[in-house]
C-alpha cells in the first residue's frame, strides 16, 4: 500500500466554537444561532506566513537595540 500524502494534510484554517465555563457553547444572540468562534490559521496559511514574518522582524529589531 502506497502512502498518500494527500491524506496527512491538515486545513489551512479551522474554526473553533468556544464554550462558557460550564461547557456550554457560547453564541452572540439570544436565539443561538450565532456561534461565538475563534478562527485559527495553520502554519501552510497565508495570515500564518504573514504574522510569522513580522513577528520575527519585530524580534529581530528588539535584539538590535541592544
């Protein structure tokens, strides 16, 4: 059997519906049809590559005021 790398690939994106301390799920509406979520970015996403490139110049530039 043949290994498909296809079939390891993660998303670029997931969201993640968050919950209450009581584990409930938390919505934005008294109806519940809007889900409170937190969107999260992969290290293969485009906003990922992006954060990562100025969080490390920031770095970089802390280090060179020293």
């Amino acid at each position: 059997m043949k290994l498909n790398i296809a079939s390891l690939a993660v998303a670029a994106t997931a969201a993640l519906h968050l919950k209450n301390p009581a584990g409930e799920l938390l919505f934005a509406d008294d109806e519940r049809t809007l889900p409170v979520r937190i969107l999260v970015h992969g290290p293969g996403s485009k906003a990922y590559g992006v954060v990562e490139i100025s969080s490390v110049g920031a770095r970089a530039e802390a280090h060179a005021g020293q």
